[in-house]
C-alpha cells in the first residue's frame, strides 16, 4: 500500500490544516464545529494544534524515500495513532458535544481512511521487515 503516497498526502493535508490554524484558527475550528465565534483561549489552543500539524506535515515529507528505515515506521504508527485520535476525537464532538460544523464528517471520513491506509502501509512494512530478518530471536521469549 504505498507507503510513499500517504506520507506525501500526509504532508500536504497535515501541513496545510496546520498553516491554516496557525494563520486563521477561526475558520477550521467553525468548519469543524460549527463554532461562530471562539474564545481567544480557544483560538491560541488551535494555533497550538496548527504548529502540531505543521510539524507533522514536515516530518513526513524527508522520509518518504526511506523505505526500510526505523524512522518511516516510527513515523507511520504516530500517524496511526493522530488519525484515529482525531476521528474518535471529531466523532465524539459531532455525536456527544452536538458540534458539527460543515467540515465535521469529512474530516471524519478523511481521518478515518488515513488510518486504514496507514495500518496497512504498516502491516506491510512489519511484514517485510520479518520476511527480510528471519533469523532474529524474538527478544520477548
């Protein structure tokens, strides 16, 4: 499953979302929420979460040509581990808080599929990192 292609749309999405919190939190946070008019706390916390995202968008884009390095995969589980943080995070906010802007469930949507792809982008990286060390001991037994 591409491991390349991911990290790049990872790149893109992350570090555009990111510069566009940093530059203009309001408008995500009310696309996402529906949330018209945010508290300056609120907006300083979405600058917060923009310089993540930047930083993540910017991460990604080096390795992508590392094909076989510890960094992709390390790189790879976060990006599983925000993607389905961010769609359990937007769901809970869309169904519990009845925060639902016009961005909500594709942002939903979108999180959800990085996801999957990037567990399988993963599954694959496991097996190929087994099938191309057979020989080392499981250093849990």
């Amino acid at each position: 499953m591409q491991r390349a292609f991911l990290l790049i749309a990872t790149a893109i999405i992350e570090a555009g979302i990111g510069l566009l919190l940093l530059v203009l939190p309001s408008a995500p946070i009310a696309m996402l929420l529906g949330i018209g008019s945010a508290a300056p706390e609120t907006l300083l916390v979405g600058r917060v979460a923009g310089a993540a995202l930047l930083a993540l968008g910017i991460a990604c884009w080096p390795v992508q040509g590392d094909r076989k390095g510890q960094a992709q995969l390390g790189l790879l589980i976060g990006i599983l581990i925000y993607d389905v943080t961010a769609a359990g995070l937007l769901t809970y906010a869309g169904l519990a808080l009845g925060m639902t802007g016009i961005a909500l469930w594709p942002a939903v949507a979108l999180h959800t599929a990085l996801a999957v792809w990037c567990a399988l982008c993963l599954r694959g990286a496991m097996t190929a990192q087994r099938a191309a060390n057979p020989n080392d001991v499981d250093r849990r037994t």
